[in-house]
C-alpha cells in the first residue's frame, strides 16, 4: 500500500448492487424478487465506483451463508429456515468459510472463478478488495461442501458432554435442546444446544439475539470466569488462521473483521502477524465498539484500522440532527488523537440508518457536512456505503428486518437509486434526479480531493474551535473549522451543520501561524475546491476570515504560502 495513500472504502452487497427488478415483494424469494451477480461489477461500473474516489471495495456478502434458497441441486446442503434470518440470509451467518455465495455467481458451480475474475477486474480498475472476515459466529448448520483436502469441519470431533473444552470449536449445554422463545422450529434439532453468537449462553435464546448463528470457541471459559486457555494453541486458531490465508492467497487486499472485539486480542496477535508475513500489504480492520479496547487492538491485536462508529459516527449523527454541538467534534477526535491514523470514519454502512431515511436526516443534502469532517479531519481512512452518494433512503419494508431505514442485508432486494444509477449499465446518469446527481458529483469531488491534495492526504489538522468558541459571527453549535497543511499548501475547512446559509468570521489564532511556520497574509487567493470558485480572503490573527457557508454544507479553501525556514 502506498504510505501516502488516504484509504476511501465503497462498501457494496453485490446481491443487491446488480439487481434490476423494479417490482420486488417483500419477504419473497429470489426467483421472484431476483439477486445481483459478481459479474454485475464489470470494467464500466468499476470506472465509475473508482470516480468516486475510491481506493478500496469492501464486497460485502462473499463467502457462503446460510440461507433459504435451496441450491442442493449444486452440492450444497440446505438450510432449515428456522434458523435463517431472511430469505436471504445474513452475510454474518457464514456456512462454508471455504466456499463464495452462490446467489451472487451467474454460473454457481464456477463461483470462485467469478470472484477470482472479479479481485483480477477491481485491480485493473485501480481498486483494492476488502471482504469480510467473521470470526465470532457461523451459521448454526455450518457445513464445508468444498473445505480443502485435510481440512476438519467446525465441530468434527468436538466432545459435546462437556460446556466448555479448549478443543472444541463450540460451546455446548450439555442435556439440553437449542429453542427460540416464540417460534417453532419447523423440524429442526439441536441437541446438545450450542451457545448462540452474541455471547448467549443458554439453549433457550430469545428473537433479538443471534439465534441463526452459534458462538466459536477460542479458548475462552466464558462460564467459568473468562479464563483463556491459549497454550496449547486452541484448535479453533489453527483453522481460523488456515482460512485467512487462504482468502489471502485470493489475491484479496484486506478482511473487515466482523466484530472482532468478541474474539480474544491473543488470536489476532498470532494470527495477523502469521498473515502479513506472507502478505505483508493486507490490512485488517476491526469492527469494535469499546474504546477501551481501541489501543489493545490496535498494538496487542496488530489491526490496521478499527471502526470509530461509538465516537465520531455517533458525534456527527447528533450534531447532524441537532442533538449535539459543533464544537462537540473537538472533543471527539481528541479521544483518540494518540490513534487517530487507525480510526475509520463513516456516516453509512449496513448496520447504521442511511442519511437520507426519515430515521437519521430525512435527506441526502444533510450528509454534506458531516461527510467534509469524516473525510478530510485527518489522514485516517474514510468510507461510504453503496447509495449514500445518491441519497439513497433505505425507507422499503423489505422483508426480515422491516422498515427500519437501513438497505435490508437479510433479503432478496433492489436499491433504487442504485438500479437507476445503473440504468442497465450505462451509467449515463438519465434516471437520476438533478438533486441526486448534484449529490454524486459533491462526494466524487470530495473523495477524490482526499488524495489529489497532499493536505488531506498526509497534511497536519489545526482545529480551530477554540479560537472561534466566544465569536460574534461564528456558532460554534452549528459550524466546525479546521486547517489542513502540507508543505505550505493550506486548506481551511469549514462544515456547516445549519439549516441555513451562515455569513461567519474565522478567528485564525496566532499559535497556527507559529505552529506551521507560515507568515500571515492580509489578503489571499484561494480555490475553493468544493464549489469550483475563487475566493480573496485574509488568513491573519490580526482580522478574522469572512465567508459565506452554504446551508448543510461547507467550504474547503486551498491557497499556497511560504513555509518559514
């Protein structure tokens, strides 16, 4: 990876991406509702996702989940829907860690050959390939159709009579039967239980819990104190390792790794070192949600990169919706300032309400701002979820998880705005409204400037609140400022959080001045990079910046000055 690389993720499901079918009925199949292929993501629609300004795809959903739709007919077992989330099926309830979804492949028995194609087509694009890792949970009928010659099962040669054994890869309630309260399970039996993924340690989890998923064993007595039994190494490791590295000999370029905090550090100590040994350019990003296990992942577990959703997510999405300051966000990056390189900053993904659902913002425009802090505050990476650049609502009922405001991950489905971006594949833009083209073409300028301005790409960050907290013609509620320097090339940020345009005035301390080592000028040049004109303004302590701010939007303002010597 390039060092001065800043990292712009695309998150997309390719069973939804493709998917043409404009008249899909909710909680139906895929034979009526239809499913997108890998080979939807051909050389033309990754021109257009790399316009975007990314640097990496995140392909959600590739390795095989369970799921309702029955493919016995190709070897591979069916699932008992019971214990399926969906018609589909969660991404997150993986069945063959060795095998691709058939769903998104268009000829299933040559499926890992389409991805192959498709990790070989994202490179040629100029792309990089994230797919998920999950370590935590599998399918509760997990079973290897295609496992490599040598390979055991999860679960072969457990010893079912005991709770916890440090050579299991389950854990089990011996003498008792799997049940979910309130449902019936149509034929399906489990006996001994197996505890469910979200650290249910009971036969009996109810239907908020993971249920369709059963929790993998790393050597951790979560019954009898927590205690962890790493020496010798668990057996769950070794296999948990040889499927890393065999996604990583894919030629893939990094693992999301689903909530990987339910895993012990220990394994991921042991297993990324063994990883980047033999691929020492992939990189590894931790769905976490503790922070105080932030730094213990990061330089015990040797991730790269961890999810920053229960700080700067959480912070934007208040000061967005008006339930928190502006000036909150200073607070914020400083929680993690030691780190911040490793922090991944998003306003989407799947698990999080889209921007423009009437659940978050209620419309796309509102992102704007937001998205300026998440992607230019600092060098870390930044990330958004197929649609967000159209403002896409994720307001359908479509099936499993209902009306919620999220793009559905557990059905057979379309993303409108996405079909008519696609327009069939020519992506020539004729069914998008103006608004939403006006929407793509601010998050293509924005992501790419993250690596065509070396300010953003690896320039130090000034924040500028705390000069601003008491002024007269700034509100510190609703507007955010920033500088970013490079070897003289500034850019002064500014996000406005407000419903309305905002005439502010910047104080620009002198400590910025003897900080960076630059002179200060009564009056400058400077392109404004997101709107395309110029702009004179003055960058001096001695009188304050004047600018007028766009309402849910903002200004990045770059000018040249001589670095000091």
């Amino acid at each position: 990876m390039d060092a001065s690389e800043k990292i712009i993720i695309y998150q997309v499901l390719p069973r939804l991406f493709g998917n043409e079918n404009r008249t899909c009925q909710a909680g139906a199949s895929k034979q009526i509702n239809g499913c997108g292929k890998m080979g939807d993501f051909n050389q033309r629609a990754l021109e257009q996702i790399k316009s975007l300004g990314a640097t990496h795809i995140w392909y959600t959903g590739i390795i095989e989940h369970a799921t309702q739709t029955d493919n016995s007919l190709f070897g591979i077992q069916p699932d008992n829907p019971s214990v399926v989330k969906g018609q589909a099926g969660s991404p997150y309830a993986i069945k063959d860690y060795y095998d691709v979804d058939p769903d998104i492949a268009t000829s299933i028995p040559a499926r890992m050959q389409e991805f192959e194609l498709l990790v070989k087509r994202t490179h040629k694009a100029g792309m990089k390939v994230i797919i998920d890792f999950v370590p935590n949970h599998v399918a509760r009928q997990y079973h290897s159709d295609v496992k490599p010659e040598g390979v055991e099962d999860l679960g072969e040669g457990d010893d079912q009579n005991v709770a916890f054994s440090p050579n299991n890869n389950f854990y089990y309630l011996p003498g008792q039967q799997f049940h979910i309260e309130g449902m019936d399970l149509q034929g399906y039996y489990e006996m001994p239980a197996k505890a469910t993924g979200n650290d249910q340690f009971t036969a009996q989890p109810n239907q908020g819990d993971w249920y369709e998923t059963v929790k993998l064993n790393y050597g951790v007595d979560y019954v009898g104190g927590r205690q962890g039994h790493f020496d010798p190494i668990p057996r769950t490791w070794k296999q948990m390792l040889h499927i890393l590295q065999y996604w990583a000999d894919k030629g893939i370029d990094g693992f999301r790794c689903d909530m990987a905090e339910m895993v012990p550090v220990e394994f991921w100590r042991w297993a990324i070192t063994q990883v980047k040994a033999l691929h020492p350019e992939i990189i590894f990003i931790a769905e976490i949600y503790n922070p105080d296990e932030y730094q213990n992942y990061i330089s015990q577990g040797h991730f790269d990169y961890l999810y920053d959703k229960v700080g700067m997510y959480d912070c934007l999405r208040a000061v967005t919706q008006g339930n928190a300051l502006a000036s909150d966000i200073t607070r914020q990056w400083q929680q993690t300032d030691s780190i911040r390189e490793h922090m991944l900053y998003f306003m989407e993904n799947h698990d999080e309400q889209r921007l423009a659902s009437d659940f978050f913002a209620g419309d796309g425009d509102r992102g704007r701002a937001p998205m300026i802090v998440a992607a230019c505050l600092g060098t870390n990476p930044t990330m958004i979820y197929f649609g967000q650049e159209l403002g896409e609502r994720g307001m359908d009922a479509e099936g499993f998880s209902g009306r919620d405001g999220r793009t559905t991950i557990f059905d057979y489905w379309m993303v409108d705005a996405i079909r008519r971006w696609r327009n069939k594949g020519r992506f020539d833009n004729r069914q998008l409204t103006p608004k939403e083209v006006s929407l793509q073409q601010f998050y293509s300028r924005l992501l790419g400037l993250c690596n065509s301005e070396a300010a953003i790409r690896e320039g130090e960050m000034y924040d500028l609140m705390y000069a601003n907290l008491r002024s007269e013609r700034f509100n510190p509620g609703k507007q955010f400022a920033f500088v970013r320097q490079h070897e003289g090339e500034v850019i002064l940020a500014i996000a406005n959080f407000d419903e309305q345009d905002a005439e502010v005035e910047i104080n620009i301390p002198q400590h910025l001045f003897e900080y960076f080592g630059l002179p200060e000028v009564d009056q400058v040049h400077a392109e404004g990079l997101l709107s395309g004109c110029p702009f004179n303004i003055s960058f001096s302590s001695k009188q304050p910046t004047r600018l007028l701010v766009p309402a849910n939007n903002g200004r990045l303002l770059k000018f040249k000055l001589e670095v000091k010597k």
